[in-house]
C-alpha cells in the first residue's frame, strides 16, 4: 500500500499544496512550526477520519476559511483509491471515494492502513487510561470493521444509558428501563473484550522480540490488559453500580474504563520505566503495528514518523531505519544530517517553509 499524491487547501497554514510521493523514502524538511506535521495529520486524517492529535474538524481549516479540502490517492493492491475529504466549520465532514460519498465516515476505514509515530506517542505509556485505549481502538477500528461496528454501537448506547441514569434522577420510576440498555451494552461490551484480549496477545507475540533486539537483549516486555470488568461478571457488576450510576449519572462499568500496561521485565514502565525505557517501549509499539497490520491483512501499511530521529539515540535510531525496508515511508525533519549520517536512502525530499512547497527533488 502506497499514498501516491496529496492534495490540500486550506488545511491548518497549508493554504494550497499538491505532493506526489516517492513508493520508498521521502522526505519534509524545514524549520519548527513550519507544516511539515501538517501534511503528516492530513494523511492521517484521510486514511483514518481522525486527526492524530484528537482535534477536531473545526481546528484544523485555515483561521480564514469555512472549509477544507483534502484529496489523496492510495494504491492498494494495485486499485486507486481516490479519496475526497471536506472539513467544514459547521457540519460533519463528506467523504467520497472515487467519487462516489459515503454514508458514514467509518466507512473509510480498513480501506488504508497508516502508521503514526511521533515524540507524542510517549503519552500511551506515560499518560492515564484514555491514551492506551484510544491507541488500542484506534488500530483495531483500522484492522476490523466487525470491532469498529461494536464499538461505535457500544458507545452510542453508553450516552443514551447515560442520558437514562440523568433522567431517572427526575423521574425514578424511569428505572426498569435500564435493562433494555444494560442487556444491549454487555451483549456489545463482551464482544469489545474478547476483541481486545486477542488484540494483546497478538501484539505481545510480536513486540517481546522487538523489544529485546532494541534493548540489546537486556529487557523483556509484555502487555497485560485489565478489563474493567470480566465477561463472566458483567451483568452482576451492572446491577451492583447501578444505585451508584444513578447518583453520579454515569456508567462506571464496562470496556469504556478499561486499562493497559507496559511491564519491563516485572516493572510497570510508566511507573518506574526511565525515559530512555519509556521511548524505547514507543519505538516497539510502533514497530509491532506494522508487523500486526502485515499479518492480519496481508498489505504494507504506510509509515509517518514526525519528527522521532530526534528523539532516539544512535543505536535505536539505526534499528528503526534498518526496519524500514520496502514500507512507504514520510519523514518529518528539521534538517538533512541526520539521514545523511545514518546513510539513509532517501528517494524523495521536500523542503517546507512558511506553508509552501519551496523545493522537491
């Protein structure tokens, strides 16, 4: 799979940029706060419909416009896929793909397979909960659409379940109809789990060995998952909260509270990891999503790394561009040295500045 070229008006400062990549490595170059991870968030959000950031719709068109516009070409199995994506103020985004709109932006996903690594990922590990699942919904929402229909469905019915337990407070004998709900949410809520649970056995069956290469055979790394709640006790554990759902006007229970953790060796790395552990637990994230995404769909997911060379030692650095291979790759950079000095073959460069594309060679 390939991005073949990117077209884009009025996103963030990029007022009107046309880029045709390369298949191998390409480079955006250029001084800080100058677009380069723009252009990375456009693919990303045309791949995917979510920004890397988590922004929204409206934060990202231009100060000075009502719309965006991005048109991306990807090559998958040698099929063009055209996709046409309009950002708007005050709507919800359209998306056509070869033309043709789609009823919801889910639709879009599994199409492309993207990956995105920046110094920001260090938040899955560092960070609270919310980060580790939105890592987790966010790859498997790209890897199976039986869990993105769960998922999406799961949560719609924990903000209506949520709206029930506000009007209960006003209306008690509201109550009975809880159960509609809560039968629906653990029907959903079990199929979320069991998703899950296979999600990180599959990752951990790639990461340890990833993770001890990069750590010079000094660390092991497994994932644990902690489901907020187990299949088996589910229904028990609704009826249990529920006076205590009622009085906070939330629901305490269920896969939307639950957790994932990082052990090096039998240390919580977000705990006790050092920062030089924490990044190179990142780095191996990222690297076991491009062999996941490989064994479950066949395809070469596209990689974009803003940014990271910088924040790698010599070592980590050498592994990540060694593990690059024949994967499409776009690289965000401040300057050339660096590819230079790992002897990097680069089959495309792009210098940015101020919004623009001022060179490409």
């Amino acid at each position: 799979m390939i991005i073949n070229s990117l077209k884009l008006e009025n996103f963030r400062n990029l007022n009107n940029i046309n880029l045709e990549f390369s298949n191998g490595i390409n480079i955006l170059y250029g001084d800080n706060a100058q677009g380069k991870t723009n252009i990375l968030e456009s693919i990303y959000l045309s791949g995917t419909t979510k920004s890397h950031k988590g922004s929204k719709d409206k934060d990202i068109i231009n100060f000075n416009n009502e719309e965006s516009y991005i048109r991306s070409i990807f090559i998958k199995n040698e099929i063009d896929y055209k996709i046409d994506m309009y950002l708007r103020k005050n709507k919800s985004k359209a998306i056509l793909i070869n033309g043709l709109q789609i009823n919801k932006a889910s639709d879009l996903l599994g199409i492309v397979n993207i990956i995105f690594f920046s110094p920001e990922d260090l938040s899955i590990i560092k960070n609270g909960p919310g980060e580790r699942r939105r890592f987790t919904d966010l790859e498997l929402c790209q890897l199976d659409k039986v869990y993105l229909y769960n998922l999406s469905n799961y949560n719609k019915i924990i903000n209506q379940r949520n709206i029930l337990l506000k009007d209960i407070f006003f209306h008690p004998e509201l109550i009975d109809t809880l159960d509609i709900w809560d039968n629906q949410l653990i029907l959903l809520g079990n199929k979320i789990i069991e998703r899950r649970i296979l999600f990180i056995k599959q990752l951990n069956e790639i990461i340890f060995d990833i993770h001890k290469k990069l750590s010079g055979n000094k660390e092991n790394i497994s994932i644990l998952y902690y489901p907020n709640v187990l299949i088996e006790d589910y229904e028990k554990e609704l009826k249990k909260n529920r006076s205590k759902d009622i009085k906070y006007k939330l629901t305490s229970v269920g896969p939307h509270r639950d957790d994932f953790v990082f052990m090096i060796g039998n240390n919580d790395a977000k705990k006790f990891g050092s920062q030089g552990q924490q990044r190179t637990v990142a780095l191996s994230l990222k690297l076991s999503e491009i062999e996941l995404v490989k064994n479950i769909t066949g395809n070469i997911p596209i990689l974009l790394l803003d940014d990271v060379l910088s924040e790698l030692d010599s070592s980590r650095q050498n592994y990540l561009l060694n593990s690059i291979g024949d994967i499409q790759t776009i690289i965000t950079c401040t300057g050339l040295d660096e590819f230079i000095n790992n002897r990097i073959n680069i089959n495309k460069i792009f210098k940015i500045v101020e919004g623009n594309i001022i060179s490409e060679n």
